[in-house]
C-alpha cells in the first residue's frame, strides 16, 4: 500500500512537473487583432475624426517581453502613444488618419523582446470603401491676381493655389501642371518629401514664362496613378502683367551677379560613380542666401530625405540606399532674403553588379535587381493565353492574348475541388491552383477560355529589373522563351 502511494505521489510530481514546464516555454503569441470600424472612404480618412477602438488578445508575454502599437503613416512604422507595456488582452480607442501614400490605413501589434526584436506581429487594415458619388474638384484658386514677366523669366516665380477635391478614389492624386499656348502641358510642382497630395489644401506651383507672354494657365486634374485615367480636371488663368526686361539685364547665377541673388557656385556628388549600396559626398557653395536645402530623390522622382538650415559652403554624406540601382540624384535649394529660389541637380552612377540571364537587355532597361534565380514552376496553355505559376512566391500569372495580364496569390490546398462542368470535347479542365484562379476569380474563365493541353512541370529562370517605379520581371517558358511582366501587361522578349 505505501508502495503504491509512493508511486502516485511521484507521477503527480513527474506531472506537474511537466505541466510547469510546458507552461514556462510558451511562445510569445498574438492570438486576436481586430477593429470595430470594417472600413472607411478616404475623404474621411484624411478627415482624421472617425474613431475606432483596436482589441487584442495575446499570450506568453512574461517579463521578458513586451507588446507594441503602430500605424503606418509615411511609409514607416510609428509607435502609437500608448502606456506601456501593453497588458496581454486590451484595447485601444483612437482617431484613424490618412497614412498619407496610396495605401489604407493599417495598424501592427507586436511582441519584442528587451533588445527590440520582433517575436510575433500582427498588422491589421481597414480597407477603403467606394463611394458612388463620381470624383470632383470642387475648388481651384489663387490669391495671386498677376505675375510679372521678370520672375517667369529668371524661374523665381512662385503662386501659391489651393484645391479641395471630393469622391477621391484610393489611387488617385493630384497633379499640377501648366498648360503652354500651343497645347502641351509642362509640369508646375515644386519637390516634395512623399508623392500623396492631400485633398484640400493649399501650396506654392512654380509657373515657366508662357510662349506668348499674356497669362499663365494653371491646371489641376485627378488622376488614376495606376491605368493615368482622368477623373476630374480644373483650370487658373493668371495674367502676365508688365514689360519683360531685355535679356541682357536679367541676372545670370554667376560671380557678376548682383549681391542681393543667390548664387550656386558649385555643386557635386563624389565619386562619380559608385558600388550599389555605397557612400557618397555631396558638396556645395553658395552665395547671398538666407536658406539652403540639400536632397535626395528617390529614382521615382519625389524626394528620399535631405538636410535643412544648412552653411553656404558645406558637405553631406549620403550612404546610398539598394534602390539606387543605376544612379542617385540630388538637388540642392537655395532662397534669398526676397523668397526667391533657384535650384541646381547633380548624380552619381552606381555600377552593375549583374547581368541579364538572357543577354542584352532592350534599351533603357537598366541594371538587374538581383542574379537570376531558378525556381520550381508550372505552365498551362488555353484557349486565349497561358497560365503560369512561379513556385518560390506562390504566384500565379495570367497572361491574355493581346497582352493584358493577371496576378493572383496560389491558395490552392490539397483537397480542393472546383465544380465547373465538364470541358468540350479536345479541351481540358485545369486543376489545382490555376483551377482555383479560373473557377474563382472574376472575368478570368471568360477571358481566358479552357485550357487546350495539361499543366506542364518546369524549372522557372526569373529576374526583375531594378527600377523603382515599373521593374520588369523575365521569366522563362518550358520552349525556352522569355517573357516580361510589367504592371498589368506582358509580351515576349524581342517582339
């Protein structure tokens, strides 16, 4: 009898013991996320007032670890101001804001460990919603009643406009441009530190001499930053008031130059050239200005970074982000006591570390991103194009006759059938992830028609081009063809 107490009294040991154990090494988890409000439009996100509670339930947190908020608000991450630490179950009421770049507003609950690793995330993302009102600007105005010829000429010039648009789409923005006598428009935006323009609200534009000298034309539009539909346009007139001087009174940015202008004396980046990823020095002096800017553009366009408030004669070092794969511009931004700015521009080449697995690329392609990769693939002809899937991402591509082209993520899992009837005599059902696509997805079995031959196995040779806006991806056929993607296009290579 004490024998057999003896032995349950050390199992119950042996089970606690096992059960503190299992208890003491779980892992730090984040077990719900969620949102009150489902979604918004983004007039209301730009609005700032719609109020939501975030909730959350994690597990495993202990001592050793740590529970953040952040949104996401001009392309990073930003800590929400909470108390800390976060308990494991809670909420948090606030007030959802515009990110301020095409994207809805997302928010991300994390666990850290006290040297700030991530040991779980969770981000959450409250989609836009459409609105049925048709997009509209409802006011386009300016202050200024005139401009003097003399400013237009030496680009000092400087009107400042205000706008309010409604119904704006999510991939919409605003575009500001001058439209010339004899139709072509020239584009009045001053640089700016991210591409998304709010809807209402008011800023300078730099307007150039017009060819006929009697009024400036100022033109706002709403445009579709993805297909560069118009949605909504506007129009300014601005007269041109007063006698040009003649040209040889008009001040040139030289050492003759009256005291009273800013001068840019020089201006450079070195090395010339430089490996991707590098380290660059940007150099420069000025004269008679009361401000200095320095900055770096993104290869899309908009400004990276830059510096403030600096010395007339000064250096910056600027250690190159991987983007810059073919070069890296800068722009340097020098007012007067008056207001009046110019502007010089200078770049640095970075070498190409890589080739294209295909030889020679078509012009203006630029540098590959990355070495070419090989990747388990498959590939399925129809009636109206080809399907192909790439295995590293689980991508799959549509790709139509006539050049238009599908992505779609492959949620296939093994079980899945479809139900789509049977196929016409010589045709053929797909199967697995392109079946799922074309069961599922909108407008892809209509376009695409029944496939005429079974999926086709294959290793996959793919690379992407390093630009920032519009890469191309190659890719590899099983016939040893290549075909590009870009945006919501495709083609063969050499056609």
């Amino acid at each position: 009898m004490i024998r057999k107490f003896l032995t349950l009294l050390i199992l119950s040991a042996v089970f606690i013991s096992a059960a503190s154990a299992q208890q003491a090494v779980t892992p730090p988890t984040i077990i719900t996320f969620s949102s009150d409000v489902a979604a918004i439009t983004v007039e209301d996100a730009e609005a700032g007032q719609t109020p939501a509670t975030l909730s959350w339930h994690a597990a495993g947190l202990g001592e050793d670890y740590d529970l953040f908020l952040q949104t996401f608000r001009l392309n990073r991450w930003d800590l929400l101001p909470t108390e800390e630490p976060l308990p494991s179950t809670g909420s948090y009421p606030l007030l959802i804001e515009h990110p301020l770049n095409f994207g809805p507003p997302m928010y991300r609950l994390i666990i850290t460990d006290h040297n700030s690793t991530i040991l779980d995330e969770r981000v959450l993302t409250i989609p836009y919603q459409a609105v049925p009102d048709a997009p509209a600007i409802n006011t386009f105005t300016s202050d200024v009643q005139q401009i003097e010829p003399g400013a237009l000429a030496q680009g000092t010039a400087l009107v400042i406009v205000s706008w309010e648009v409604s119904n704006r789409p999510a991939t919409a923005n605003l575009v500001f441009e001058q439209v010339l006598d004899d139709g072509p428009a020239v584009s009045v935006e001053l640089p700016r530190p991210n591409l998304w323009v709010s809807s209402r609200g008011a800023g300078p534009v730099k307007p150039v001499m017009p060819r006929t000298g009697n009024s400036v034309r100022l033109r706002l539009s709403l445009v579709d930053m993805v297909d560069g539909g118009v949605y909504a346009e506007a129009e300014l007139d601005i007269p041109v008031v007063g006698t040009l001087p003649p040209a040889t009174s008009i001040p040139a940015p030289t050492a003759t130059t009256s005291t009273s202008q800013a001068q840019i004396v020089s201006f450079t980046v070195s090395p010339d050239t430089v490996d991707r990823g590098g380290t660059v020095t940007v150099s420069w002096e000025v004269r008679n200005a009361s401000s200095v800017s320095v900055w770096r553009l993104t290869p899309g366009g908009p400004v990276a970074d830059f510096v403030d408030n600096q010395p007339l004669t000064g250096t910056w070092t600027v250690i190159l982000p991987a983007y810059h794969v073919d070069n890296a511009a800068f722009q340097l931004w020098a007012a007067d006591a008056s207001g009046a700015t110019i502007s010089a521009s200078a770049a640095v080449q970075v070498r190409c570390p890589y080739t294209y697995f295909f030889g020679q690329p078509p012009a203006g392609t630029g540098c590959p991103l990355a070495a070419p990769r090989d990747t388990q693939a498959s590939f399925q002809t129809f009636e109206r194009g080809y399907m192909v899937w790439e295995g590293d991402r689980r991508q799959i591509y549509v790709l139509y006759n006539g050049g238009s082209l599908g992505r779609y993520q492959d949620t296939w899992i093994v079980g899945e059938v479809f139900d789509v009837g049977e196929p016409p005599a010589g045709l053929v059902r797909p199967e697995r992830g392109f079946g799922k696509v074309w069961a599922t997805q909108t407008g892809v079995r209509d376009n695409l028609g029944w496939a005429t031959g079974q999926e086709q196995p294959y290793t996959m040779r793919i690379q992407t081009t390093g630009a920032y806006r519009y890469p191309y991806t190659y890719l590899t056929l099983p016939d040893g063809r290549v075909v590009y993607l870009v945006e919501n296009s495709w083609g063969f290579l050499g056609q």
